[in-house]
C-alpha cells in the first residue's frame, strides 16, 4: 500500500526502536522472569547473573563473561583491567558513541583518532600503523551500526606491534565477520545492553567477555570493588554490577536475538528494495560481515534539509552522529582540528539514520520510504 507523504506518522505509530511493541510479544515470559527476582529478594549479583554470563558466553563462544553496569562501564572495565593509564595511548575511530573516548580519557591516556573506511564507517584498518607510537597500548575498533570492523587486518598490525584489541561491541551482539561473532577477536570486547540495543535490557547493562581466563578473573573483581572476597580489595575497582532483574530480561531476550537479528535483515533489504532508484546511498555490507542492522544508516545528499521533512512527517529519524569526537570540547586533549578527519567529517555531514526494530511492518517501511522518495521528487 502507498500512503504518500500526509501527516501520517503518528498515526503509523513509528518509533526509532520499538521496545514496547517487542515486550508485548513476549510479555508473559518476561513477567514471570521478573516476577520471581522480586520473590526472591536477590536484586544485586543473583544466581540469574551468572546464568546470563554462561549463556552469553556460550552464543558468542567465549571462555568468559562478566556482566557490569552499563556498556560505558564495560569500556572502562575493561581498560582498567588491561591497565591503561597516565601517559597511555589508545588508538581508536573518531566516529563512534562518546563512551568509546570518554573512557580513555577518564582513565588518564589519551585518544589517538584514526579515520574511517567510507564504505563501512568503521576504523580504517590501512590506516592504523601511522598511527602507532612508542605510548600506543590498545586499539578500540567500534563496530558501528551493527557491522564488523575489518578485524583481520585490525588483528594483524596489533599482533605486530604488541597492542591489545578491546572490541567496542555495543551495536553489534550476534554480528559476525568471516563466520566468527564479533566479540571473539580481540583481548576484551564490551557490550552494550540499553533498551535501544539489538539485545536490549530495561535499563542499563553492560558486558565483557574475553577468551582469557585471568583477564576474566581480574574484570570479576573489579566490578566489584577490586575484590573476590567481601572487604578484600586487592585491586583498584568500581561498583559496576549487573541488575539481576535486568540479566533475567535479558536472559528471556537472548532466546530471540538470532530471528530478530533475521527480522532487521529483512526490514534493510526491504529499505533497500525501496530506495534504490533513489539518490541515497544505502548501507554498504561487506562481503566478509554479517550485518545485524542495529542502524539502517544512509548517506543522504541535502541531509538537513530531509530530515526537517521527516521531522514535519513526523517520521523519525536520527544522525549517529553529528558532531565526531576529535572536534568535541571535552576531548580537546587529543590535540585535533577541523580537517584532520576528512572521511569522518564528510559522513558527520552526510548520514541518516531510519527506523530500524523488530517490530517494522511492510506499511511502515513503505510510508517512510514513499515519504524520502517525495522529498527527493520535489528537491
Ligand atoms: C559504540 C558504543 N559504545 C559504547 C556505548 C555505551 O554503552 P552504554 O550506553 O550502555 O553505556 C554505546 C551505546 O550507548 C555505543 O553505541
């Protein structure tokens, strides 16, 4: 059905991500998980926490899981657990979620921006060695918008000049490169769990997982104070644990993440089918990734102008992101400047993110899609 472009879309009920739709196609198991957290009386590190490690562990295939507070706690976590301070530097993609810098930078090292391949808006792995300094001690690849960064390449120049890898996994939970889930690559990788994630919880969450043991030991005391036993701190930590009542959501929602990851594929290759003849560029996926859609990101000529109509459409829509990180105030340390980040900058000016959830329905993606074709008609 084509609805052209009236003021619809409150009435098509369009959200970014629809996470109340989601809860209430699965409401009762999510009820009833809740409900006996509550019965039990264990809010903080109940057994269901270490339930949802095993099993996290056990989709990504990761010898080690801990859960934390929040994605942003993750990063830092894992940092702190590979020991990267004053006077570190950490090598990483200007175009990414502030937590990926505000991390580095709370910890006392600094931000070392590498820009991004155009196709993918991940970090360009060509790129990375010139980069790379006698203070250089890890390297956060983020894969953005719920596909892989070029992890072989990332791996190889890491390997060679002895770097740590942390995976800022937040978009990407179920994404996989050359057949192997993100998050399996590098030292530590870090997951985001806020509602607005592929695998969402009902509030803040976080993980991180690592293929080392001892690593996975020292993440464990450190979201807990720096200890293994009550009021025996034996290393520097944070109060970053894991809700039990958000590792029980999570735990239920974790069944469902491989068809609803299959659910945003559709809605993308839908998006694609109807955008083709016009002139957006749609996402690129690698031939190596397994995209999960966390966003359907386009580049979009007249950007502003767009999403001002979208907006009057009441269609809605996000830039992810608009302003890169080596041009932020708080971040100045990093001793950027305007033109440093040339590919960065252009896609800051350029993309466009659409609705993307599992909950999209074939009226949805026309309406919007009927709504860009009009803009582009008349502009
Ligand atoms: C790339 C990236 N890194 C880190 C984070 C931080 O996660 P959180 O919001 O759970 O702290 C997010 C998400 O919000 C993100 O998108």
């Amino acid at each position: 059905m084509t609805l052209s472009a009236g003021n619809y879309g409150f009435a098509m009920n369009l959200h970014m991500v629809d996470v109340v739709g989601q809860y209430k196609k699965i409401k009762q198991e999510i009820d009833s998980a809740i409900q006996k957290v509550v019965e039990s009386g264990q809010f903080i590190l109940g057994k269901e926490v270490g339930e949802l490690e095993c099993e996290v562990a056990g989709y990504l295939g990761v010898r080690y899981a801990v859960g934390c507070a929040s994605g942003t706690d993750a990063l830092q976590v894992a940092m702190m657990a590979l020991g990267i301070g004053a006077g570190d530097e950490v090598i990483t993609t200007p175009f990414t979620f502030v937590a990926t810098t505000e991390t580095i930078v709370l910890l006392g090292a600094k931000p070392v921006y590498v820009d991004i391949d155009p196709k993918t808006f991940n970090i360009d792995p060509a790129r990375i060695e010139a980069a790379i300094t006698p203070h250089t001690k890890a390297v956060i690849p983020v894969h953005l918008y719920g596909q892989s960064a070029d992890m072989d390449p990332i791996m190889d120049v890491c390997r060679k000049h002895n770097l740590k890898v942390i995976e800022d996994s937040a978009q990407a939970m179920g994404a996989s490169y050359k057949g192997k889930k993100v998050c399996t690559f590098g030292n530590i990788a870090c997951i985001s769990f806020i509602p607005s994630k592929n695998l969402g919880a009902f509030g803040d969450a976080g993980m991180v997982v690592t293929n080392d043991v001892a690593l996975g030991e020292r993440m464990r005391m450190i979201v807990v104070h720096g200890s293994k036993e009550k009021y025996h701190h034996e290393i520097l930590g944070v109060n970053s644990r894991l809700d039990t009542l958000q590792a029980v959501v999570l735990g239920v929602k974790l069944r469902y993440l491989e068809q609803w990851n299959s659910a945003r594929q559709l809605s993308a290759r839908r998006y694609d089918e109807l955008l083709t003849e016009t002139p957006v560029t749609l996402p690129y996926v690698s031939p190596a990734c397994q995209h999960i859609f966390h966003q359907y990101t386009l580049r979009a000529p007249k950007r502003d102008a767009l999403a001002a109509f979208l907006r009057l459409k009441n269609i809605p829509h996000a830039i992810y992101y608009p302003i890169p990180l080596h041009l932020q105030k708080a971040f100045a340390i990093a001793g950027n400047k305007k033109g440093d980040f040339p590919i960065t900058e252009q896609a800051a000016d350029e993309v466009i993110s659409l609705p993307m959830h599992t909950e999209l329905t074939d009226e949805h993606l026309g309406y919007i899609t009927d709504a860009i074709k009009d803009f582009y008609n008349a502009n």
